[in-house]
C-alpha cells in the first residue's frame, strides 16, 4: 500500500465515525466505493466512498424528492407505534422483541430496509441490525 493510498484510507478511517450519525452515509459509502472501483480499482474505491458517504449523508436512504411521499404513505398506513425509551436517531438500535417491522414499497427505493413507528415517528432500519438507519421528519 503506497504511503498515499494509507493516507487517504487513514483520512476516512477518521472521519466516517464522527458522520456516521448522518443518514444515508452507509449506503452512499457503498454504492460510491462499487463505482470507484469498478472505474478505478483501489484508489477509486476509497475515493469514491468517501464521495458517496457525503452524497448519502446529503440525500439519505429516500432521497429528498421522495421522503415526504413515503410520510403520506405511512400516515395512511395508520400502523401502531412502539414507545421507545431511548433517543429516536440515526443509529440508535431497537430491541429485539416489541417491535413490529413493515415493509417498503419497490416504489420508494428503500432496499432491502423496513420501516416501522417509533414514538409517534417513522424510522428506517436495517431489518439485520434493528439499527435506525433514517428518520423521516
């Protein structure tokens, strides 16, 4: 690994926990490294998911078009919500047992992500990790 690659790995390895409160910042690290590498192999990974982070902490999951579409969508859904003692936030982890887990119209472009309503607000998470991926304000 060239002094420069580690510096640059060493950079990010840095920065993505102080944003990884940031919504859509795994995802756009991701899809931003795929694209790098494929382009550019090693160099355009890291690259690129440093980009992408920061277009995934900007866009979120939904994309900004999209979030208050999907709000109307779970408000005429009319589904339960969980009272949850804790801060209702981007990586904040839902227990395991209570909480009940919808799925996401293909039409809204969440992935393989679930939603469900935390303390009267819908959330994202990653239905692996219980972890709030986005909160939809």
């Amino acid at each position: 690994m060239s002094l420069r690659t580690f510096a640059a790995a060493t950079l990010i390895a840095l920065t993505l926990p102080v944003a990884a409160q940031a919504q859509g910042l795994v995802r756009g690290a991701q899809e931003g490294a795929a694209e790098g590498s494929a382009t550019a192999g090693p160099i355009g990974a890291i690259v690129g998911g440093a980009v992408g982070a920061a277009t995934g902490t900007v866009n979120g999951i939904l994309g900004v078009d999209t979030r208050p579409r999907f709000r109307s969508y779970v408000v005429r859904e009319r589904h339960p919500s969980y009272a949850y003692d804790g801060d209702v936030r981007v990586g904040s982890v839902l227990p395991p047992s209570g909480v009940t887990y919808y799925d996401v119209p293909a039409e809204y472009g969440a992935g393989s992500h679930r939603y469900t309503i935390v303390n009267d607000r819908p959330v994202l998470v990653d239905p692996h990790s219980r972890r709030i991926v986005e909160v939809i304000d």
